[in-house]
C-alpha cells in the first residue's frame, strides 16, 4: 500500500506524524539515515517555533507562506546561520511540495529563501591528498577484533574514496563480494546511493594494493570495512570523523581537531574526486560518476584552482610592467633612418626610339655639392 492511501485529503495531520508516515517512505531509503535525520532536526524548529507562537505543534496546513517567513526570521534572530535558515527553508518547501501534491494542501508556496554569500568550493589539492594519504599510512595500533594494523585499514578507506568518489555511509556498506580486486574494480549497490543506482568504478592501483592486505575476502568480512567497531547503526559517523581529523591535522594542515570544519571530512574527498575528474575528462563526465541529475549540481563540487583557465596575466596589460621597447616624449617623434640623398649631377641622355640605344655622351660631371 502506498503512504499516500493512508491521507486523506483536506484532512488536519500533525507535521511530524506526515514526515515519519508519508514523507520519508515515499522520499527515502532506509540507508539515508543522516539526511532524514538532518530533515527532522528542521522539523523540530518548526514545532519550537509553533509552540512560542500558539502553544501547539505543527500541522501541516500550518505550511504557509506567512508561517515560513516568520519563522525564518526567527531563527535568524536567534542566531542562526543564513545557511541554516536556507536549510530550514529548502526542508519545509519539500514537505509543502509533497503535501500539495497529494492535495492535502491547495496553495503553492511563494516565499524565497535567503541571499547568501556564494563560496568556491574548495577541494584537497595534490600535494594536501598526498600528505592525507602518507600520514595515513604512518598510524600505530589496529582496529577491530581481527586486530588490523592501523596503518592499513586507513589508506585502504581513504584511497577507496578517492577512486570512486562514493559518500561516506555508501563506503561503508559495500559489500565485500561486490570488490574485485583481481579486476580491480568495485559495484557500488543503488540501495546506498542517493540516485538509487548501481555503478561500477575502476580502483586506483595503490587502492588495490591496500584492499588486498586488508583482506575482507580472506578473512570473510561481510561488508568490505567491516572493521570499523564504532558509528554502526547510528545516523551519522562521529567516531570516523574524528580519526580523520586527527589525521589531517598530523598532516600539518590544520593546527587543531576543532580547526578541521566539516567541509574538511569525507565530502572533501568526494569534491577531490568530482574536480581530478572534470580537470581531465570535463563536467559532463564529472556529473556522470557523481551521480548528479544535472550539472549546476556538480559545479558545487569543483575547485576552481584546479581546472585549467586563462592566466589573466596574459589577458591584460600590466600599466606599471616594463616595456621591451622605449616609449618617445611627449612633443618628439621618434628617431627614424632616412635614406642617404645621391647630390650627384647627371648629364641628360639622348636616347634613339628606334634601336633604343643611347646616341649621346653619357659622361658624369661632379658638380661639388
């Protein structure tokens, strides 16, 4: 049965009770634990702002466009981001789109979000991913009940993600029997991925070098990093993010775990990956292996730095540069050569029409000048 059976059109719902039973069977996977977690904090705030307003929670017809603005704005006063009120905005406007559609609501919305400040995306640059990578392979210690060497199961995930550029919670679940080294290729399976489809992926060289000392076959491993012990079963990886952090800042670029911003974690390796592969193959193909359903989505990936552009030192002239050559003064023309005067006399020569021989003395007479 679908959740839309359930509803009733024109009938009051409680806004939560609509996200859990309606929005997220028809919206997500069960695998998209951070982003319905994520859609329910926004929720939330919406419920707290109801309950400063008029003691209640929200329904939906209180999807309004007067009740999207004045809640915006009230997160805002309180302290709020753009990009969190942004956020908060974009959540409500897709469970208003759901609920019109299903007739549960009879008017679109209307309002805007905010204007933000629009930053570049920002990537690991080569030299960065190596200091990444080596700083990695440098750990002490083991992870896991199998007890494997740090310094092995760290670059396998961080090279795993460079290769294929896959989110965080998709690496994590890919089933070891979908790796194949002796190929050196991986299935990264639709159920993990946010555009519910299946794609194959070429393992860089030292990727493949580090998955088979890891060994998941060998040793029977369901899910590839399976040795991982912490963050199952939660909506996020908060232990994983800290190793990473750890590492990066033992990579000496950043000075403390609290410097390291989330734009720092496993989606800076996604943009590495979606700006290495538009540097060389184009945007077109960059959207493809990301998986975006268009490329203005991609955009938002690509470190500009690292995509080849015009210098502008060659577009333009430099006013205060010098010249090869030297510029004259005002009021003077510039010198010039001017070809040599022949002053010599020559005495007129009579010349017959007839044989077109000359008939008369052709002597020379220097007059002196």
């Amino acid at each position: 049965m679908s959740p839309f059976d359930k509803v009733t059109p024109r009938v009051s719902m409680m806004l939560l009770s609509f996200f859990d039973g309606v929005y997220v069977p028809d919206r997500f996977d069960a695998g998209q634990l951070a982003t319905i977690k994520s859609y329910r904090v926004d929720v939330n705030l919406f419920n707290k702002w109801m309950m400063s307003q008029e003691q209640r929670v929200a329904r939906v017809e209180d999807l309004t466009d007067t009740n999207l603005k004045a809640a915006m704005a009230w997160l805002r006063g309180q302290g709020r981001a753009l990009a969190t009120a942004n956020r908060f905005y974009r959540t409500l406007k897709a469970l208003h789109g759901l609920a019109y559609q299903i007739e549960l609501l009879e008017k679109p919305l209307r309002t805007k979000q905010f204007k933000e400040n629009r930053r570049e995306p920002e990537a690991w640059l080569p030299d960065e991913i190596e200091a990444i990578i080596r700083t990695a392979t440098k750990q002490t210690g083991t992870i896991g009940v199998d007890h494997v060497p740090a310094n092995v199961w760290g670059p396998s995930l961080l090279l795993f993600i460079l290769s294929t550029g896959v989110r965080i919670s998709a690496a994590m679940a890919t089933p070891t029997s979908r790796l194949d080294l002796q190929r050196g290729e991986v299935l990264i399976r639709a159920e993990t991925q946010k555009q519910r489809a299946d794609q194959r992926f070429q393992l860089l060289p030292s990727a493949v070098g580090y998955l088979r000392k890891l060994d998941a076959h060998g040793r029977g491993l369901v899910r590839v990093f399976d040795d991982w012990p912490s963050d199952r079963g939660v909506e996020s990886w908060p232990y994983l993010n800290r190793w990473l952090r750890k590492i990066i800042c033992a990579a000496g670029l950043r000075k403390r775990r609290k410097d390291c911003t989330r734009t720092d974690l496993f989606h800076k390796l996604r943009k590495t990956f979606a700006t290495q592969v538009a540097s060389r193959s184009g945007l077109p193909t960059a959207c493809a292996m990301l998986g975006h359903s268009s490329m203005d989505v991609t955009k938002r990936y690509i470190d500009k730095r690292q995509m080849s552009s015009p210098d502008i030192r060659e577009l333009l002239t430099d006013p205060l540069a010098e010249r090869p050559t030297r510029i004259a003064k005002a009021g003077r023309r510039p010198p010039r050569d001017e070809p040599a005067v022949d002053r010599t006399w020559r005495e007129p020569v009579d010349v017959d029409v007839e044989d077109d021989e000359p008939t008369a003395g052709s002597g020379v007479i220097d007059c002196g000048w």
